[in-house]
C-alpha cells in the first residue's frame, strides 16, 4: 500500500502545470538498506542504498529548473536528506537541514519541492542527521548551465561523478554509541571509490575478491570529472596517475584554471576537473584516493584504488601507486593549496547568495562574533562537537513551526 501511495504521489506531481520559463523535473527515491560488500564482507543490515543501488543515482538538473524529488523512507529509522547546493523554492523548510526540516519517519515518505536558481555546477545529496552518511544514501547532483550562459570551456567529450569517502565495516548505529561514548572512530576500515573497494595494486595490502571501479575512456579526449568526498571524517589526496587535473570549477562558482597533479579534498568538498586522455595506452592508469595527515604506514592498507582504462590499453595497471605530497606533519601545504584555489570572476556564471544583497559595502557592522572550535565536549553525558562550547539539540517543535505559530519556550 506504501508503494502504491508512493506511485500516486509522484503520477499527481506529473500532472501540476509547468510554467515554459521554469521546467520541472521529477525525481523518485525509494530509501532503503541493500546488501553490499564494498570491502569484499557483506554488509547487508548498515548500507544504506537509493533505489536499490549503492551508491544511489546522480541528480542531473538545470539552472531555474524546479525540482520535485519524492522520497520513500524504508530505513527502521528517520531520514532527512540534504540537498546540498540547491536552493529552496519558496522557504528554508526545504532545504533538508535539521531545525528547519522534519525527518521523514520510518515507512513514510515526503515530496521535496526545490528551485536550482542561477546556479551551475558539481554538489551532492546526502542523509544528514544520525551518521547515516557514513552507511551511504548519497550521490551527485549536476547542475548544467543555461544554453544562454557561456561556459568558460570547451564542451567535454564525457562527465564523470566520482564519489570518494571513508568506509567503516561496523553499523553506522554502532559508530553512533561510540561517539556518545566518547570514543573515537578511529582508523577507517577502506576508502571507497563510487561504493567500492581498492583495485588490488599490492596482494598483501589488499586481498582478493574486492570489486574495484573502473572509468573507462577514449584516447585524445578531454573529461569533465567531478570529486566529490563523501566521507565522514577523513581529508583524502585524490590524483590520476601520469595525468594533469585543470581544475575549472567548486561547488557553483567557476575557478581560474590551474593544472594540479594531486589536490586534497576535504570531507564535503567538490572539485570539478578537465582532464585530457593524452597519454599512452601501453597500460591503465590508477585512481587514487589516500589519507591526509596521518601515519602512512599505518594507513597504506585503507588507500582507495579505481582505474582508468583507455579503449585501446594494453594491459592492467601496475607497479607503486603514485605519492602524494610527503608532509604528514605539516599542514602548510594543504592550506596553501587550497589558497590556490581562485574564483574565475570574468565568467558568465552563478554567484553565491543570488538572492542576497548587493549593498554590503554600504551596511554598517554593528556586531562581531568569534565562533571558536575545538575538541568535542561533553554536554549532557555525550560528547559533541561544539561551537563557543554550544552543541544543537533539535527541539520537539522545529523551529519554523515554532515560528510560523508562535510557539513559545522553543
């Protein structure tokens, strides 16, 4: 009966009207545990999946487009997804943030209705509340230009979403206990690449029967690959091997184009990259992703491992993986990498906060906060990570309910 409540929903969204200025597009995702073995032991009751797939489907949008997605929770538990980059439509009770947004509970579903504003580039959808994320319910959202607005580059031959992330084999409940514990997750178990396992490099790191991602391509042509990493805790170096990543655009905004071997991606972040086939076929190419800041030699056997294989290789990847920068106990150069990074202000594209105020100049500032982090605290008997040493509690009666109606003591 669920299911077919579910179809209805969707059929009676399909009918709404469609004004010719701004398209709808209609998304339907069914939430639910699915038996994987990313790190070749199945996990059949901590995965969570998307309509039946791990990870789940890539969203592929358009700016101004509106977009209805209607999500079935099947999960034993709530569910509140986070539409990262989209902007709501009409007020913040859409955006999947906790405070603003309600859960799903178990076995009901809800229709998100969102807006794409002049917005362009790579984001992704993730569960944002319990530690789901770190069981999976993610994917990524693409987000096209309009035909009127340029695109600061040639059009590619191919786009390609890669999911990078840390994985932990135990239930993301457990993961949960231990927290409130106050203990630390620890070492990952592996690092996933699009939901799976390292390609086996080294027989005595990685052991056999793991199925590893493979992106296959064509010789002489350029891609357009978008990273994004979808872990729970771990800052990870992605490269290609023997390949130049230009980076050309993160998390909406387009960047001045620079060439980078290896760029460290931080938990949440987004790069998109043109990389250009141009070298030869003689073998394939690894794909990795690797630990930042951390004990190599404890973490060598968690490193994430695809391929990259041309149409015409001559055979598989082989050898050493190629290295990452060598500062484990520096920071500098991750931060001044990251400072590399430049805003590409002559392109015709989005900007952040298209809806706010053009004035700031013009207002005055009347108050300063310092917003200070540091270790989790303990607060209420858990430990939580903290602002000023604050935590959010969400209250019973979210806090737009509370304001919509006057609900006070909230």
């Amino acid at each position: 009966m669920r299911r077919l409540l579910f179809a209805l929903a969707a059929a009676l969204l399909a009918l709404r009207p469609a004004l010719a200025t701004d398209p709808y597009a209609f998304f339907d995702r069914d939430v639910s545990y699915v038996t994987a073995a990313p790190l070749g032991v199945k996990q059949q009751t901590s995965v969570i999946g998307i309509n039946g797939k791990f990870p789940g489907p890539v969203v592929n949008i358009t700016t101004n487009w509106n977009v209805v997605v209607n999500v079935l929770n099947d999960l034993n538990e709530p569910l509140l997804i986070t539409w990262n980059g989209i902007q709501h439509r009409k007020n913040c009770w859409q955006d999947g943030v906790l405070g603003t947004n309600c859960p799903i509970p178990s076995g009901w579903n809800w229709t998100y209705e969102l807006q794409v504003k002049d917005q362009i580039g790579s984001f992704f959808y993730f569960p944002s509340t319990g530690l789901q994320r770190a069981a999976g319910g993610f994917d990524g959202i693409v987000v096209n230009n309009r035909d009127v607005i340029a695109v600061p580059f040639g059009r590619p031959d191919g786009d390609i979403t890669i999911l990078i992330g840390d994985w932990y084999s135990k239930n993301h409940t457990d993961l949960r206990k231990m927290l409130d514990k106050g203990k630390d997750l620890g070492m990952p178990d592996g690092v996933l690449i699009n939901g799976k396992g390292p390609y086996r490099y080294n027989d005595s790191l990685v052991p056999a029967g793991i199925e590893h991602e493979t992106f296959n391509v064509h010789p002489g042509r350029t891609y357009r690959i978008r990273v994004h990493n979808v872990g729970t805790s771990t800052s990870l170096n992605f490269r290609i091997q023997g390949h130049n990543m230009l980076l050309v655009e993160t998390e909406g905004s387009y960047t001045t184009q620079q060439n980078y071997t290896n760029l460290d991606v931080h938990v949440s972040q987004s790069y998109s990259f043109l990389v250009t086939t141009d070298q030869n076929a003689s073998s394939d190419y690894y794909v990795v992703a690797s630990a930042r800041q951390v004990n190599e030699s404890l973490w060598r056997r968690v490193t994430g491992v695809a391929v990259l294989r041309y149409s015409n290789s001559g055979g598989p990847a082989a050898g050493p993986l190629p290295d990452p920068s060598q500062d484990q106990k520096d920071r500098s150069f991750s931060m001044n990498q990251a400072r590399s990074v430049r805003w590409n202000l002559s392109a015709g594209a989005a900007r952040p906060n298209p809806q706010g105020s053009f004035r700031y100049s013009s207002i005055n500032v009347t108050q300063a906060y310092l917003l200070r982090g540091a270790a989790p605290a303990w607060i209420g008997g858990r430990r939580r990570a903290a602002l000023n040493g604050l935590s959010f509690a969400p209250p019973e009666t979210p806090l737009r309910l509370a304001d919509a109606y006057g609900v006070e003591g909230v």
